[in-house]
C-alpha cells in the first residue's frame, strides 16, 4: 500500500478510535501496530477490510448498546453494555488475518514479484488470500449477528438445544434476526473485497460472483462456529436475582465465586455480614422470612429470564451461576480460535478446489 494513503489512513482510523474512545490506550496503540502490518502489503484491500470492519462493527456497536444496557449486566455491577475494546480484543479479531498478510507479504518477496507493477491475483492462486478474507468476513459475521442479534423481539434459542430458551446475551443463543445480520455483515466484508481485489484477468464475472457467494457462506459460518464453541466452551454467567447474563470487561471470563464482594448485590452483601455475625456469636446461621421471600422472588425472576432457576442465592453463597456452557475459555479466546479455524477451513477448500499444495497456506 503507497504510504501517501496509507500514513493519512492509519492517522484517521486512530484518531477516530481516540475521539469517539472505542478503544483503550493500550488497544489503540494495538491497533495501530495491525494498520501498519496491514498497509505493508501492495494491496490496499486488507486494509480496507480492517478498516470497514473496524467502522461498521463500532458503528452497530454504538446502535445497539443502550438496549444491550437494558438486556444484560456488566461483571462490575453496573448496567451491560460494550465499552472500550481492548488489545486482546483487537488481536482476537485481526490476529489471525494480519499473520496471514505477513506471510502472504513474505511469499511475494521470495518470489520476487512484490514490486511488479501488473501485480494482480491470478484464479486458483494463492489461498492465503482466501484466509484473509474469510478471517474479515467470519468476525464481521459474528460482531453483527452478536451486536444486532440481541436487538431480536424473539428470545434467543441455544444452538445446540434449540428447543431451549435462553436469556439475551447467552454464549450459544441465537436468533433468525442475528443469524440474518451475521450473513449480511459477511457479505458486506466479502463484497468489499470483490470489489477491490486486483483480479487478474483470467477470472471472469461468474467467477467473481462465485467467490463472492463462497466467501460470504465461509464467513457465515463463522456465527454458527462462534455460538456452537460459545455454548460448549465459554461459561454464560446469570445474576440470580435480575436474571440477567452476567458480561466480563473486555471479554474477559465473569467470576462466580471470588472473596472479592463487589460484584454482589448490596441485599446479599448486608445479609452475609448478617449472617457471618451471627457465626461468629454462637455458631449458627439463622434465617428469617424475608430472606426465604427474597430466595423465592430471584428464582421466580431467573424462571422468567428462561434461566433454570435451581440455584438461588442466600447470604453463605455466590449470586451468580453458570447457565450454559463450561468455563474453559472466554469470549475472546473464542473468537481467536473461530477465526482461526475459519480461515484455516477456507484455505484448504481453496487448495482442494485449486489443486493447489497445501503448503501453500504457510507461504511456501
């Protein structure tokens, strides 16, 4: 990418990200270092499909956060709701894309043809291109069917139950409205890099249709993947008492049982002072009527969320329980490993189809 576009390009992406705070310091300086490894490429389309993701995903981000406010609840108590990315974010997103550019970068150096004039991308070549894409095309899929998806009048069903009803912010839920948004923003991404890939002249417009429609369907399945690893492998947190999907800063895990009592409600953390006084005076825990009524009220109230309702908070315990799934990773691991496979899936499709060696997706 000629640097007079690409030092103006990265200079707006940052200060947008700065001026509207939509990403942390350290996230900002992150992505500044993806903008760069994406602009050393000849092409300008990766940057451009950072650049569109970056745009359009803060953009439905900023749509639906009040609503998300309303829906869910941060690990700290407050109201849901995304706030600044972080880096972790930023790498879960782009990671794997901006390896794959590198390699592809490295891959037209070797062969000597990264200072060609003509360079353009020949049909049933490099599927690192392909990886790249399928990368932008998977993430934007799964931030608009995740963002916009929650938006849904229709309660999210899980993915691998779908006859089971789950409260809004579920790892796992989906819903026809996000599933139809998750398809759009692959099309979006995949549309964008039809549009501004230099194809070379031995594909023809059925042909670029076709990749098109075959780069959309692998980024579609990203939001499928994502929500199958999020309902296996991420652990949905519920507040028993609002029943409400508990969210960790930054995507980061949500604890349930910690020493720490900030995330509790102020009615629980009165009554295990309560409690933990009356221990301490001669041994036994009493309860009285109002902390069986309030017990009651909060699984009534997860029962209306469409939460089990079988764990219920009292002063001795946590007033979080895992819903659905294992808490083995968190959200942005997901991410990174969806993209991953994605990307690796739609190489070795292109390799397949292309007769191509399949060492060719590690730039050799």
């Amino acid at each position: 990418m000629k640097p007079i576009i690409a030092i103006p390009a990265i200079a707006a992406l940052v200060y947008r990200a700065y001026s509207r705070k939509s990403l942390t310091p350290v996230g900002i300086f992150t992505a500044f270092v993806t903008a760069i490894v994406h602009a050393l490429h000849p092409w300008s389309v990766f940057f451009a499909l950072l650049a569109v993701f970056f745009l359009a995903g803060t953009t439905v981000t900023k749509v639906k956060h009040d609503i998300k406010a309303k829906l869910t609840q941060s690990a700290t108590g407050a109201a849901g709701g995304e706030g600044s990315r972080n880096h972790i974010q930023v790498i879960a997103n782009s990671g794997i894309a901006s390896v794959l550019i590198l390699l592809h970068y490295l891959q037209l150096r070797k062969e000597g043809r990264y200072d060609k004039e003509d360079l353009c991308w020949s049909r049933g070549s490099d599927a690192l291109v392909v990886g790249i894409v399928a990368n932008y095309a998977a993430v934007a899929a799964d931030t608009f069917s995740s963002e916009l998806g929650i938006l849904s009048k229709s309660k999210p069903r899980l993915i691998t139950a779908p006859w089971r009803v789950v409260p809004p912010g579920t790892n796992g839920g989906v819903t026809t409205a996000g599933l139809g948004a998750g398809l759009l923003g692959a099309f979006i991404l995949s549309a964008t890099s039809t549009l501004l890939l230099p194809f070379c002249k031995d594909w023809d417009l059925a042909e670029k249709a076709q990749y098109t429609v075959a780069l959309t369907t692998a980024g579609f399945s990203g939001t499928l993947l994502d929500s199958l690893l999020g309902a296996l492998f991420q652990a949905s947190v519920v507040d028993v008492h609002s029943g409400k999907v508990v969210e960790g800063a930054g995507g980061s895990k949500v604890l349930i049982h910690s020493s720490n009592p900030l995330h509790l409600s102020k009615t629980a953390q009165a009554r295990s002072k309560v409690i933990k006084y009356e221990e301490g005076k001669d041994g036994i825990a009493k309860s009285s009527g109002a902390d069986v009524a309030t017990s009651l009220k909060a699984a009534e109230t997860m029962q209306k969320a469409n939460a089990s309702g079988t764990a219920v908070s009292d002063g001795q315990h946590e007033s979080r329980k895992i819903e659905v799934g294992s808490d083995i990773l968190d959200n942005n691991a997901v991410n990174i490993l969806m993209a991953a496979l994605v990307s690796l899936g739609a190489m070795l499709a292109a390799c397949a189809i292309w007769d191509l060696p399949y060492s060719s997706i590690v730039g050799t």
